[in-house]
C-alpha cells in the first residue's frame, strides 16, 4: 500500500495568510504616512530656527536683516543650504523681520516672527 504525502499549501491556509498580510498592511501604512509627514515638517521648522538665528547675526555685522527667498537666503552666515522641499520667505520690516517656512508635503506652515519671537503654526493643504 502506497501513502501520498500532502505537499504545499491548502487553498484556505493561503487566503488566511493573505488576509493577516493586508491587515498588517492597512494598518502600517497610514502610520508611516504621518511619520513621513511629520519628519517633513520638523526640516521646516529646523530651517526656520536656523534662518532666524542666521538674521541676527547679519544684523550684527551690517545693522539691517536680510530679506531673501528659497535659495537665496543662502547668503546669511552659517546657512550652506535650505533643506531639499522647503520653501522659505524673509520678510524685512523696519525693526524685525518675519521668516514663513514649509516644506511642500508637510501640511504645516511656520511663521516666526522676531518682533515677539513666537513661532507660529498654521496647518495647509498639502
């Protein structure tokens, strides 16, 4: 008498395995989407100290601030470059500027403004 040995899978055990997957899957993708999201906006709010920080001193050494925008705020002392997808605008009012920043995925716009230094947040549509 001959046994056979069952070899592979069964049709349920495959649909079981798929169904735990897509589960996993539903629930670790939007988690990673809000971490992403949020990681974009801590590099625009760490530009936006940075750049700020950077005002000052340019005040320092010339007695005015520096509006500039994106790229060209390169020009302040100790900023090499803005974070890749971030947009930044300095403002120049008579006695204090205001630095706006975003990073085009983030969902969040910062605002400092040096005349209270308060950093402000506004949530955008991405």
């Amino acid at each position: 008498m001959k046994f056979y040995t069952q070899k592979g899978f069964t049709l349920l055990e495959l649909l079981i395995t798929m169904c735990i997957i897509m589960i996993l899957a539903g629930i670790a993708i939007p988690s990673y989407k809000d971490y992403k999201k949020k990681a974009y906006n801590v590099r625009a709010l760490s530009d936006l100290k940075n750049i700020s920080t950077a005002e000052e001193l340019y005040y320092i050494d010339n007695e005015k601030y520096f509006a500039c925008k994106d790229s060209a705020c390169t020009s302040l002392p100790s900023i090499k470059n803005i974070s890749q997808g971030v947009k930044v605008t300095v403002t120049v009012k008579k006695d204090s500027f205001t630095v706006t920043s975003k990073h085009e995925l983030g969902g969040k716009e910062y605002t400092f403004d040096s005349a209270n230094g308060l950093i402000t947040n506004k949530d955008i549509n991405v």
